[in-house]
C-alpha cells in the first residue's frame, strides 16, 4: 500500500462514480478492491488502508456473509491441501500425482479452471467427485470464520469501508440463464442495502 500510495493517487469507488458522471478524477487514480467478501478483509486489510487513508471497496457474494458455506475453490483447495494421497484420479484432471504443498495449489488452480468451463448446475456434483477422489470430507466447521458476517459489514461500512454487490452465489453469469442471471444480482443488491442501510450502485462481475 505505500507503494500504491507513492506511484498512484488512491480513490474512491464514489470518485469513480462521479467520474462516469463527468467529474474529473486525480492523476494516476487507482481504486483498491476485494471480491467475495474474506474476513480477513475487514481484519487485516482495512487497518492498514484506514490508517494510511486509502478507500477501498469489497463486493460481496452475499449468500456467503455470515455463514461457514465454502466457495467453491475454498473447497476444492481443502480437499487437495488436506488428503493423505500421493497419487489420485480425479474429475476433470485424470491421474495426478499430489506432491508438495505448491503442486497441490497448482493443482487446485488447474482444478478450478476447468470445473469453470462445465454447466452451472454440474460444479458442486464434481467437487462433491473430487471430494471422494482424494479421500477427503470436508464439513461446513472446516470453513468457520472464512467470511465477514453482516455485523462486521455494518461496522465497517460505519468506519468508512465501502460495499459493492458480487451476485449471491458467484455463478458466472454468462453460463445461467438471463432470468437466474437477474435474480442473482438483484437479490445480492437488495440485501446488501438492506443490510448495510443505503443504496448500493457499485457492483463486480464475478467470472
């Protein structure tokens, strides 16, 4: 972030807003952003861009806030990290040999590449394969305080820390159909300024 601060001018998401509207934005602007809604955006990073003064903005996937639910890649990252296999077949990828920790999160990210090509409705039925694959069952207390709860949300939006929407469930759009599409970017909106008590415009693409 001192890096950041010292080659570009931080804004925020409302400057950017003002810019679409024709208001002029500093030399060099960058705006600062999370996806998905981590808890530790809210722990760590939010500490260090409060006290240096930078805005930022964290879109949030809001079926995930507040509850042990895993994204999918949290998943398929625990069942490659935790299994006690050196070699495995598994959905989508064949035979691999498991290795050390890095080939693992090597693994998990040729995983995830590849899962996200296949139907929407599919993914979780793979990962559900892919659990049973490596001789892994991940339980929901596996995934405990990965995520910000909506008390955390308020107190952070009161402190200064904006919110933008990032769908309910981060399908990729592009691969459900127009009225699921709608429903899970309304619904992520509704809530999210209900929740957080003001209107929300910002909004992030999930893909």
């Amino acid at each position: 972030m001192q890096l950041l601060k010292s080659l570009f001018t931080p804004i925020s998401a409302l400057q950017l807003a003002g810019f679409l509207d024709g208001a002029p934005l500093p030399d060099r602007p960058a705006l600062v952003t999370f996806d998905d809604g981590y808890r530790d955006n809210g722990l760590v990073a939010w500490p260090i861009l409060r006290e240096m003064g930078i805005p930022a903005i964290v879109f949030l996937a809001t079926g995930h806030i507040g509850t042990n639910k895993p994204f999918l890649w949290d998943f398929a990252a625990f069942c490659f990290e935790r299994t006690h296999l050196d070699r495995a077949i598994v959905p989508l990828l064949g035979e691999v040999q498991l290795g050390d920790q890095l080939h693992r999160r090597q693994l998990t990210r040729e995983w995830i590449a590849s899962v996200k090509t296949c139907r929407a409705g599919s993914r979780w039925r793979l990962a559900g394969e892919l659990s049973k694959a490596l001789a892994t069952e991940p339980t929901s207390g596996d995934f405990d305080d990965l995520y910000l709860t909506w008390e955390d949300v308020r107190r952070l939006s009161a402190e200064g820390l904006h919110f933008g929407g990032h769908t309910r469930s981060h399908p990729i759009l592009t691969r459900v159909d127009r009225a699921s599409a709608r429903a899970e970017i309304d619904d992520c909106r509704q809530l999210l300024t209900q929740r957080v008590g003001h209107a929300i415009d910002a909004f992030a693409y999930p893909k």
